[in-house]
C-alpha cells in the first residue's frame, strides 16, 4: 500500500478518537448548561467546536496543528482560535463545508469566551438562555463533515470518480434539516449514547431538550434557561495602572488601556 494511504489512514484514527473526545465535551457542555456553571459551558463547548474542526482536518489528510502553508512553522500554530480553524476547513472546497451567520457569531462567542481566559474569568462573560440551543444547532452542523469520505470502495485500488462527492452530497441532503435526529455517523460516540437505556445519565444529558441529536419525540418539560454576566475587577472604574501592573505578575490579564 501507497505511503499516502497509510498515512491517511493513521490520521483518521486520530480523528476518530478527536470527534469522539468533542462527542464527550459537547455532552458535558450540557450537563453544566443544566447546573448553571456558564464558564464551565463555554469551555467545554469550545473545546468540543475545536477537536471537531482538527478532526475533519484529520480526516482531509490536513495537519490539525497548523495551516498547511505553514507546516513546519512551530509558531504558527492554531491553538485554541476556532475562527482560524474554521477558515481552514473552509479551504477544502471538496466538503462545500459553510456555516450561517448566526452559527458563526455563536463560534465567535465561544471563542472569545470559551478559551483560554475565559477559564480563569479574566474577561466580562456573559450568557443567555438561548446558548444551549445555539451549541446544539453548531455541533450538529460541523459534526456532519466530521467523517472520512474515501474516494475509493474498501475492496478497490483505483479512485472511483464522483464516489466522494456522492458521500458529501448524501451527509448535506435537505432531508436531514427537517430530520436532523435521522442522521447518524456510523460508529459516532453520541450515536453509541444513543443507544443506551433511558435513564442512563449520559443519554439523558444528550437528549434532554435537543431537536438535533435524539431517538425521536419526547414529552414536552418544564425548562428555564439561565442569564447572567461577570465582570472582573480590572474593568471596573476604580482600576488604574497602578492596580493593573501590581497584579499583571500574580494573574495573566489582557493588555491595560486607559479609560476614555
């Protein structure tokens, strides 16, 4: 076998384990929406949004650590920023992949609110009760591309021409944005959860209010969202550069600027 076959197929073994790892951090981004740990909901949603994205680089024979038009520079690296990552998978023209824009506001909210400071609330943060709808509504359209489509069958050597572009086609079929609890990945970690028992905490966590990832209708609930913001003391009015640079050795704070 070819070295690029072998290659690639070591890569989705990678990716495999990243988008199950983002099936885990999607389910805990829920679980702490429902105990109103907002911090805790962004990181895990954005880690779930990024190893998502890294995957379906993966999975395109794509470096999941930096642009390929910069592969070798160590200091060009993606990191963290979804927004880079996303305009990379946005260069495989192959997938058609895109995202609305209210799907990309929400990304951005998450990057600028989910990593890195946001861990450690050295940012204002903020939530409404809409978030956890937009992070199921995200996941489920990035998750979709996050799959390898061979251009070949299991048993043939040779590329068949069109065979990925069928596979693509059938993931964007307009049947599953009136469905989308009809669409699966074959072998997904949340398709396994699925499967579990009702009651199980996992699967409970999954499906409790989601349109996007179930097993079918569920009996309406009692549900009320959760609104609040944070501020930190660096951005209240009594900060000066005095207090910012006392404190800039002791916690890692973004750049002083002097009130206007």
């Amino acid at each position: 076998m070819e070295n690029r076959y072998v290659l690639q197929a070591l890569l989705s073994n990678y990716a495999d384990h990243f988008r199950d790892q983002a099936d885990r951090d999607y389910i805990s981004a829920r679980l702490n929406y429902f105990v109103r740990s907002r911090q805790q909901f962004l990181w895990a949603g954005q880690q779930a949004i990024e190893k998502y994205l890294k995957a379906i680089l993966l999975y395109n024979g794509k470096s999941s650590m930096q642009p390929m038009a910069k592969l070798g520079n160590t200091k060009n690296t993606f990191g963290h920023d979804l927004t880079r990552l996303h305009k990379e998978v946005t260069t495989l023209t192959l997938l058609g992949y895109k995202l609305s824009q209210d799907q990309l506001h929400f990304l951005k909210y998450l990057d600028d609110l989910g990593a890195p400071d946001g861990r450690y609330q050295t940012i204002a943060a903020h939530s409404d009760g809409e978030f956890i709808f937009k992070l199921d509504e995200l996941v489920w359209h990035i998750r979709r591309y996050c799959q390898f489509f061979p251009n070949r069958s299991l048993q043939g050597e040779d590329p068949i021409p069109g065979f990925q572009e069928l596979q693509i086609e059938a993931v964007k079929n307009p049947k599953y944005d009136e469905d989308p609890m009809s669409f699966s990945i074959q072998n997904g970690e949340l398709e396994e959860i699925l499967k579990l028992p009702a009651g199980d905490e996992s699967h409970e966590a999954l499906v409790r209010i989601n349109k996007y990832f179930g097993t079918g209708p569920r009996p309406p609930e009692p549900f009320q969202g959760f609104s609040n913001f944070t501020v930190p003391i660096h951005y209240l009015e009594w900060w000066d550069k005095q207090y910012h640079d006392m404190v800039s050795n002791y916690v890692k704070l973004p750049a002083y600027k002097e009130p206007t």
